[in-house]
C-alpha cells in the first residue's frame, strides 16, 4: 500500500503545484503549503485511496 500510495501520490503533488503556483505564486511557501495539502489529504482520502484500494483490494489482502 505504501509504494501504491508513493507512486500516486508523487504525480498528483507535482501537477497540483504546477498548476497552482501561479495562483498562489505571491503567497509565502508556508501559505502555498497550508492551502495544498489539505487539498493533497482530502483528494488521497476520498478519490487515490478507495480507488486504489478497488483495483489493488484484493493483492494487498494477500
């Protein structure tokens, strides 16, 4: 589950903070920070992780 998580949730962090940096570019990283990982948590917690747990559900079991 780890690795799974690891390499999702790498691509997702990094297109995530392409797009948003020119809308949060002026803000100090601390702020930037403060408003993406919430984003990061929410969408690991409720789309990555059940997904992955769908199409994966059954070889992590093992």
């Amino acid at each position: 589950m780890w690795l799974l998580v690891v390499v999702t949730l790498y691509p997702i962090i990094t297109v995530s903070v392409a797009l948003a940096a020119p809308l949060l570019d002026r803000l100090p990283s601390a702020a930037r920070f403060a408003i993406i990982v919430p984003v990061m948590v929410a969408l690991m917690l409720w789309v990555v992780v059940p997904l992955l747990h769908r199409v994966f559900g059954s070889w992590l079991a093992r």
